[in-house]
C-alpha cells in the first residue's frame, strides 16, 4: 500500500485551514488536520517542502514507523510546527488504514469504551445578562457541561468574550468567541489580572445561583497568571464546584502548577500548547493536573495523542481534548475516534464550526444532548470538497496579544 501523492491543502472558510491528503496506489486517500491558528503557512511549508518528498512511496501501513522516522529524523525535534506537520501525516495514515481495513478509526484502536464523548461548550457574555442568556442558548443546543468566560468591568476585549457584530466565518454571524482576526496586525487586548481575581469569583456565584449545582461548569485563565495568583483563584472558586480551571499559569513552567495544587482542590487542566509527552512528564508523574489539553492536531496526531493519554490513565488523569474551531472537523473526527476508544476519557471541548466550514469537510459525526458520536464510515469520516475548498482563499489572520495596563506585554 504505497504513498502515491501527498497534498498540502489551504482552504479559508471563513478561518484558515491547513489539511494534508495521502493518496495510494490502490486508490485510497487519508486526511489530516496541519493547522496552528495564526501560523498556517510555517505548518505548510514544513510539510510540501521537508515532509511530503519523504513519504511518496513509504508503505501507508508503517504508521510507527513513519512517526517515528519524521520525529527522530527531524533531529530538531518537537515543537508546535513539527508536530503539527507529523500530527498530519500520522492522522492521514490513520485514515487510510481505516478505509484498508472498512473499519471506523475507533475500531483500529481497541473499540468503543463508551456511548460517545460529553462535550462542553463556550459560553460567553460582557455582562451577566449576556452570561445566562448564552448559557440557556448552549443548553438549548443539547450542551451539558458548559465553560464559563466573562467580561471584566472596565475592559473592552476579554479572552473567551464574543463580542457583538464580531465574526470571522464567512458572513454567518455566530456567538462563540472565535479570537484569530483577519488583519494585518494581531488586535491589542488590555488585561489586569487583579480586576480579574476580583470579578470572576461574583460570576461564578451568580451562575451557581442562576443554573444550580448540577451543570458541569469549565473556566479557562488562558495563560495569565503567576502561580500565586493561580492558587488564589482555584482556592476561590471552590465553593463553585468547577469541573476545571484550564491553563492558569504559562505551559512553559511545569513546576509552577505544584504550588497551585498545593493550594487548590479545583481541579486544573492544562496543554492546548503543548506538543509531546514530555511537556506533561512533571505533570503526569507528580499529578500536578487532572484533565490533558492537547489535541491531535498539536501533540503528533494519534500516535503522540494516545501515547500521552495513556501515560496520564496510569496517573489517573484524563482526556479533555482541545476543540475550538481551529481544530477543522478532520482534527475533531479524530479526537472523537479517540476519545471513545480510550480508557481515561474526561470531556471534549466542542465549538460547532460554521456552516461554510462544515460544506468543506462533510463531517458525519453527530452532536446530539450534548454527546458527540463519530460515524461507522471507515476511517475518520470526513470527505475534503475541492471544489468547496477552492472557492475560500487563505486571508492572513492574527490571534490578539495582550499588555498590561502600563503597556508591558502579557500572556494572551
Ligand atoms: O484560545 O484555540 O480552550 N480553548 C482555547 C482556545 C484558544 C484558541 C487559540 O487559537 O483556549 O479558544
Ligand atoms: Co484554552
């Protein structure tokens, strides 16, 4: 089953896409998701430059192999970029073996665990009203378990916070927060984690007493905190019963998030930007956090996903794979496969995609009550359209930073 083609595919649905096609000999081809929000081009070029030479005429079975040949023969190893470009590889191979087998992914990897994966969706609001107000529409979508993210009195622009008026999918207007703009320049977002500390807290309380204490509440700090800081705001939010605080320190520092656990029973989720197992080692084998972050499309597709999630099952920690709308559905379509094949599944974060998007990909997964299924087709389920594709011209697109009040620049 040789590799015959290899396509770099860049598509602009109303946001960017960077999605790789094998095709064999015999006729079939694979997907996989390459995009990294705001560096499309970097994943791109690494792959049709450096990686697709290399793959025309390997066996499409060899999936370790070829992993491993990408990974220890980068010798500049990791890295978001090259193990966006091997996630894509590994991803397409997975297909393929898939449709070689007429089996759906979830199969090739030990089966169905369970009914299908919960998810959580974002709501957002700049006030209270507009919090409840999207909460009830998130649960009248069929969502059970709901993130939480608000604005701060005093600032215009804050992480998770749609705006009114705002969108980046093709004209479609659409609540969820979608944070990479089409613009020359990346938009400047202010940020004062005192004002912060202080507000989110009363938010909580109010959605506590609002929706009561069963719905499955998520917040995300998004990078933006000391570990001090980090432990002060688990601590607080105690009382509310998070499912988890993700991302409260920077990913960098794995050490810093001992000195939040050892203020905090909250529990913390962490690794959206992280990209191999050994991002998580400290975390894992200190149990430091309680849900792993990364998606397919970051942490060296199935293959680095999995091995990662099984190094946390062993740690008792469990998957919350990242899925806003820069993971395109060949990226949600595997997480899904995944996540209802693994022992450790936690939840799996979910941001419907634009109509435009969907028409691009075909996905033929389902979201019904709030649990997503993906399908019985053979492999990952998802259909690229050409003819879709090429009518959405890639657009440059710039996620925000952010500075401090005094101007300093600041995690985003
Ligand atoms: O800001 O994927 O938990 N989800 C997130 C996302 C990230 C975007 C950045 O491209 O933090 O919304
Ligand atoms: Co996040």
């Amino acid at each position: 089953m040789k590799i015959q083609s290899a396509e770099v595919l860049i598509t602009s649905p109303g946001r960017n896409f960077v999605t790789l096609r094998l095709s064999t000999e015999d006729g079939l081809a694979g997907l996989g998701d390459a995009t990294v929000n705001g560096r499309e081009l970097s994943v791109a070029s690494y792959l049709a430059d450096h990686v697709v030479p290399l793959l025309i005429g390997r066996d499409a079975h060899q999936i370790e192999d070829t992993w491993q040949y990408l990974y220890r023969g980068a010798y500049w190893r990791r890295g978001p970029i090259t193990m966006a470009a091997i996630a894509a590889v590994d991803t397409a191979l997975w297909d393929i073996k898939g449709k070689a087998a007429n089996l759906p992914l979830y199969q090739l990897l030990g089966g169905r665990s369970r009914a299908g994966c919960l998810a959580y969706g974002h709501a957002s609001g700049r006030d209270l009203p507009e919090l409840f107000d999207s909460v009830r529409a998130h649960q009248a979508q069929g969502f059970r378990a709901i993130r939480i993210q608000t604005g701060i009195p005093g600032f215009d622009n804050v992480y998770g916070v749609a705006t009114s008026g705002h969108t980046t999918t093709g004209g479609s207007s659409r609540y969820d927060h979608e944070p990479a703009r089409r613009a020359p320049r990346p938009v400047e977002e202010q940020w004062d984690t005192r004002a912060y500390l202080r507000h989110v807290p009363m938010v909580f309380e109010a959605v506590r007493n609002e929706f009561g204490p069963e719905l499955p509440l998520l917040h995300d700090a998004h990078h933006r905190l000391t570990p001090i800081q980090a432990a002060k705001l688990g601590k607080s939010l105690e009382p509310y019963d998070l499912f988890w605080l993700e991302d409260v320190t920077p990913a960098e520092n794995q050490s810093a998030l001992r000195l939040v656990r050892e203020h905090t029973t909250t529990p913390l989720a962490i690794g959206e930007v992280f990209n191999t197992i050994w991002d998580y080692r400290e975390l894992l084998e200190n149990q430091l956090i309680d849900y792993v972050r990364s998606a397919v499309t970051h942490a060296g597709g199935v293959t680095g996903l999995r091995r990662i999630l099984d190094y946390a099952s062993v740690h008792q920690v469990k998957s919350g794979i990242h899925g806003p709308t820069d993971i395109s559905p060949v990226g949600m379509s595997a997480a899904l496969h995944l996540g209802l094949a693994i022992p450790n599944f936690g939840i799996q974060e979910y941001m419907p995609q634009s109509a435009t998007t969907d028409a691009v990909f075909q996905p033929t997964y389902t979201f019904v009550d709030g649990v997503l299924t993906p399908s019985d087709q053979p492999g990952l389920g998802v259909s690229y359209q050409d003819d879709v594709a090429a009518a959405h011209e890639y657009a440059p697109a710039y996620l925000p930073i952010n500075r401090l009040l005094d101007g300093s620049m600041h995690d985003w």
